[in-house]
C-alpha cells in the first residue's frame, strides 16, 4: 500500500492515477480519517503523560484525603484515555481499510487507458509468424488435443466441473519438460529453486493484494479456516518475508516458485478462452525478487528479459506490450506482459507477465531491510514474472508446432527433456 505521508501529500496525483487506473478508491475520506487519526493520537499521548503525572504525585500527597483525590483524578485520566483510544482504534480499522483499496501510483511512462485496448506494442520475439502451406487451416490446441489424444477436457468436467481436464500421452511429457525447461533456466541465472504450498494464510493473500473473500474474489478460500488456495506462487513467495527484517547484504533474494495455481475465473467465456487458456487450476513457474529500492527498475528489466529468452528458444512467435493503467493490478507499479501468437485464434493471447510492485506489497506484509551502520529499517521492493504458466505455454507449443501431415513438431529447447521429437497421430 502507500505511504500515509506521500498520499497526504500528493492527494491530488493519488486521485488522478486511482482514475487512470479504474479503481474507485475514496482519497478524500483517507485525508479526513488520517487528520483524526493524528489528532487523537496526541490526545492519546497527551492524556498517557497526564496519567504518568497523577500516578507520581499519588506518593507525594500527605493526607488520605489527598490520596484518594489523587486516585480518583487518575481514574479519571484512565476512564477518557480508555475512550479515546477505543475512537482511535475505529479510526485506524477504517483508514487500514481505505489505504488498502488505493493501488500503488502508475510509472509515469506506462500507458494511459482504461483497459487492455490501450496497451501499447514495445517489442516482437525472434520468431516470425508462421507461414502456412496454401489451403491448409491450422487447427486450435482442442481440436488438436482430441486428434492426438492430449486432452481430456470431458473427463476433467465431469471428476472435477468445467473448466477443470486431465493431460494425457505426450502433453503429460511436455508439461513437466517446460516445467525443467524453465526451472533449470531460472538456477542458472541466480534463481533458488522451490515448491511452494499451494495453500496460504488470507492475511498474505491481502498482504501481496489478492483478495481472498468476497463478491470481486478470483481466489478459492477454504471454509472454516483461515487459508485459501494460491493463484500463483508470487503469494507464497511474496509471504516468505512477511514481518521480516533481513540485512541488506543479503540482497537480492531471487525465487523461482513452482506450484499449481488455483482461480475461479468468474465470468470467462467465449472461444478466446476455452481449451487451456483459460482454466480453474494449472501449473506454473514463477520468479519472484526481493530487492533494494534503487534496484527495482532494473531488476524488472532482467525479468523482462527471461521470460523473451524462454519464448524465443520455445520458438514461439510474440509481441511485449507495455500494460496501460487500467489494465493494471492494484500492486503493480508497471506491468509488461508476452503475449504469444496462436494460430487456433488467429490473434495473440497473454502468455505471460512481470510486475514491479515497488514497495506497495512490502508494506502490507510489512518486510523490511537493514543497512548495517544506519539506524532504523526500509521497506523493501519486489518483483515478480512468470516464467511459464504451462497452460498456455501449452497450448501455443501444440499451435505452433502442428504440420500438415497431422504430427507436431517438438520445440528443440524441449527435447532433451521428452523421448520424442514429433507427436504422431495414435492410429
């Protein structure tokens, strides 16, 4: 979340980027509550004094009579500080809540739109667009799964409901190859390598800006119980420093998280979304950074970069886009995200995306870093990028990969990791 002063003191912008970014976030009552809550805090400190005072003299009266005056004085002290710190209280429930809805402050390069129709193009892969011979119509990844026997879409609906499938044959294979594929990539560059839970406390899930309960919640709670199902590992890993200090030497921490990732994908539909694009739980590969302030930027550019690396050597066609503010979620000071060509939509599809959520995460989980020599604690910055969410990583290795003849043709990135360089037609 922000900084108390810096929304104090920069209302005006605060309320500009809360538009810019479609979120309905009410400023004006955070200054309004933040005044009382300063005020009554002196009252708080002013009547605690008053009480120290009272309690001192209690020892110095001479007579019984003055004594118990004195007694009924500090009751008296006690009684109103015990009222104002009851209204103080109040009053920081209601301003914790407004802080928490105002998202973090746009970078000032991202692009101004209310929706993903303002993002703007920055970049392409190295691999062109596929030129398919004359007449043939390129399949999607569902036809192509029930052709080859990948996918079992019914199977998975009627175990689990829609939206829920079981991998079969070669896609099992290439699933966990994209999975070494990335995470051998990940070690090699710095990354420390974990499987994370797939469940997490509802105070890290707020912690890192998801929203465990209620009518806007992407997420699956657990009844009875304080925990929820992850979205993706930026939770659990965002929640490994969660009321942590660590020494600055130790910076930067790098993780790759791999887990299943769980969400309710409310409202989806259309052939834009069916097949893998859009399911209620996949596996994914994620990197997550913990870094200094001053070293966030670059950091997010590094991640950037990984996730164009691993698409490039997947062979796989793709446009960066810079996220325009309405597209943005609530933690991300800047968001790119790659977006890969799919052949069975004829378009581009979202395959991936990195974030820096600067210090806005650290302060709802309230990690903090310390300078040897200096005195008091800092609030450090995160990142986080998928390196592959396999799904749609997926899904766009069968599109690309599918020839006239009716196999598929294996990435070579992914075939030290599979005993097969094409998928052949079972029959």
């Amino acid at each position: 979340m922000l900084d108390r002063k810096f929304i104090l003191e920069n209302v005006e912008a605060v309320k500009l980027n809360c538009k810019n970014r479609n979120v309905v976030a009410d400023v004006d009552r955070f200054v309004e509550l933040e005044n009382s809550r300063r005020e009554k805090q002196r009252e708080v400190e002013a009547l605690n004094q008053e009480a120290n005072v009272v309690s001192k003299s209690i020892g110095k009266c001479k007579t019984p009579e003055e004594r118990e005056a004195k007694k009924e004085e500090g009751r008296l002290v006690r009684e109103k500080l015990a009222g104002v710190q009851q209204i103080l209280k109040e009053i920081e429930t209601e301003l914790d809540a407004v802080q928490r809805s105002i998202p973090n402050m746009a970078h000032p390069d991202c692009p101004v739109g209310d929706d993903d129709t303002k993002n703007t193009v920055v970049a392409y892969g190295k691999t062109p667009l596929p030129q398919w011979p004359e007449g043939f119509k390129p399949l999607d990844h569902v036809e192509l799964a029930e052709k080859l026997d990948l996918i079992d879409f019914e199977g998975g609906a009627r175990v689990a409901g829609a939206g829920f499938y079981f991998l079969k044959n070669e896609a099992v294979l290439l699933e966990l190859a994209l999975e070494q594929f990335a995470v051998n990539k990940l070690v090699q560059k710095g990354f420390v390598p974990t499987i994370t839970p797939d469940l997490a406390k509802n105070s890290v899930l707020q912690g890192t800006g998801y929203i465990p309960r209620g009518n806007e919640t992407q997420i699956y709670s657990i009844e009875n119980s304080d925990l929820s199902l992850i979205a993706t590992a930026e939770i659990t890993l965002g929640g490994l420093l969660a009321n942590e200090t660590i020494d600055a030497e130790k910076l930067p921490l790098k993780f790759c998280g791999v887990s299943h990732c769980f969400r309710t994908e409310a409202g989806a539909a259309g052939r834009a979304s069916r097949g893998l694009y859009r399911v209620h739980q996949f596996s994914k590969v994620e990197m997550f950074v913990f870094c200094r302030p001053e070293e966030s930027e670059a950091f997010h550019q590094e991640l950037l970069g990984i996730e164009r690396e691993i698409f490039d050597e997947l062979e796989i066609p793709y446009q960066v886009v810079d996220t325009a503010t309405g597209d943005l979620g609530g933690p991300a000071y800047r968001k790119y995200d790659i977006e890969a060509w799919m052949p069975g939509r004829d378009a581009y599809g979202e395959v991936t995306s990195t974030s820096n959520c600067t210090d806005y995460q650290a302060r709802r989980l309230n990690a903090r870093f310390k300078v040897k020599g200096e005195k008091g604690t800092n609030f450090l910055h995160t990142l986080n990028g998928t390196a592959v969410a396999i799904s749609r990583a997926l899904l766009a290795v069968l599109e690309m990969g599918q020839q006239p003849d009716g196999t598929i043709v294996v990435p070579k990135a992914l075939r030290p990791y599979v005993p097969f360089e094409r998928i052949l037609p079972k029959n």
